[in-house]
C-alpha cells in the first residue's frame, strides 16, 4: 500500500456544512451525538488512528498551524476520511470555545457487542471491571486508563455509568476508551448472572469489604465491581458479591474510585496471578 498524505480541505467559514460535526462541541456533548462522537488532542489521536483502536475516524479538524505536526499521523488515510484544516480563529468560531489542542477528529463508535457475547470473547484467564453508577467522567476516564494499563479486558457499565465516549472521558482516558471493549448492561439486566454466566467470579471491592484484596486466591476469570463514589455499589450487588476492601491508615476507609480501580487491578494483575 502507498502511504500518502490525505488532502487538506480548507475551511474559511465557521457555517461550512461540511464540520457540522464540530459546530459548538460543548452543547452537542451535553446533548448527544448519536453514532458518532469527538476526540480531541494529539495523543487521542495517535491511539485513534492506530492500530488498536475499536472505532475509526470519520474526519479530522486540525487548526493550520498543527498540520506539521500531525502529518506523521495522519499518513495512509485516503480521501473518505477528510483532513480539514483551519486557522486558529475559526477553529474556535466552529467549536464554541478556544480549543488550545487544535486537534479534533469525529469518530464513529463500534457497535455495542452485547455483555454476554463480550465476556464468552474472552480467554479463559482474564480480568473484567462492572461499573455501577460511575457518572462522572474523569473517574470513567480514569478507570478506563487503568484497565488498559493492567491488562483489562472488557468493561460493562450500568445505564447510570456515563459515556466512555465523551471528548472528556476519552482525553482523561489518554484514548483507552477507544481500545479497550465495553458494553452496557440492559435494564434490569443481572449483572451478578451474567458474570457467573460467563464463569467470572465477582469481587464487590467496598470500604466495608469482608476480606482483604490483598493476597487474594485469584480465580482465573474474575469481575471487579465498582460503584459511584458516595453511594458506592448497590446493595442487591453487594449482598450478591463476594466483597473486599483495600487496607488503610486509621480514620480514612475510601479512596477515589479511579485510584482504588488502579490499586485493585494492580494487585489482581501482578506477576504471577494474570
């Protein structure tokens, strides 16, 4: 194959129909994107148009005086997927807001495989997260980033989880939520079923957790259950679940759910146990 430079296509007016996907990106985030959804900044984009990434690019919007830089990245796109370049201040008249990265790109998301299809795709030795009610998306960003880094391989989230898929949880994320699987639970869906299902033993990781994870018998397939910070897992989850907890100094019994994420797929993935 002959790696080529796409063709730039000029962008001179803010109301050009052709960036419709980018005109005012905070309201569209707040309002949904359907099919499709933003990705904004370099390093975003290296994971996006790499090879492991499970959604592709549409288009791009690239302010002009980035286009030197991200050449490099963008090398090998044909002339369906648009390069569109714009000075510095009709790139901020398009998306609404100053965008300093000037580096954008409208990406499809992949289908959603179903939960039960997602775990059955996994090997026989393998670690996967259950989000209930994570809505904020630094935490989901964060979470994400942590499941790629240890080895994750799928992600299943409650419908009060947010979307992975959220310019600021995919940013957060450094593009881990465009590599690693996910799929949302249907309503009223058995979390704690379908993971049995798929021979995942379920660890409900709570400050009020009956045992240590540390120096836990891993079993081969395993879920780790997070939920929002505050509330933390439901209940009908936790009586359902086998619970532990991270050991702490006294007079502090909770992290951060991204952080405890981290601590607990360290300790489930050390040398030895993955």
């Amino acid at each position: 194959m002959k790696w080529v430079v796409p063709r730039v296509i000029p962008i001179s007016d803010p109301a050009d129909s052709r960036i419709a996907p980018y005109v005012q990106v905070r309201e569209r985030d707040v309002a949904g994107r359907g099919e499709g959804f933003i990705a904004e900044g370099e390093v975003v984009l290296r994971v996006l148009l790499g090879g492991g990434a499970r959604c592709r690019a549409a288009s791009l919007l690239v302010a002009e005086n980035r286009l030197k830089r991200v050449t490099p990245l963008i090398q090998g796109l044909d002339d369906a997927t648009p390069v569109f370049a714009a000075s510095q201040a009709v790139m901020d008249a398009i998306v609404g807001f100053h965008i300093h990265r000037g580096v954008l790109a409208h990406g499809l998301r992949p289908a959603d495989p179903g939960t039960a299809a997602l775990l059955a795709d996994l090997p026989t030795r393998a670690v996967a997260l259950a989000l209930f009610g994570v809505s904020n998306h630094d935490n989901i960003g964060g979470i994400f980033r942590n499941a790629a880094a240890f080895g994750a391989g799928a992600v299943l989230l409650d419908g009060a989880c947010c979307d992975p898929l959220y310019r600021k949880a995919i940013r957060v994320s450094v593009g881990a939520t465009l590599t690693v699987p996910f799929a949302r639970l249907e309503a009223g869906a058995d979390a704690i079923g379908l993971l049995e299902a798929a021979g995942f033993a379920a660890l409900a990781l709570s400050p009020a957790g009956a045992e240590p994870l540390a120096g836990l018998a891993r079993p081969d397939r395993v879920a780790l259950l997070l939920g929002a910070e505050g509330p933390g897992l439901p209940p009908p989850v936790l009586a359902r679940a086998r619970t532990v907890g991270i050991a702490m100094a006294a007079g502090w019994d909770s992290l951060n759910v991204a952080a405890a994420s981290a601590i607990a797929l360290h300790e489930l993935t050390r040398p030895g146990l993955i």
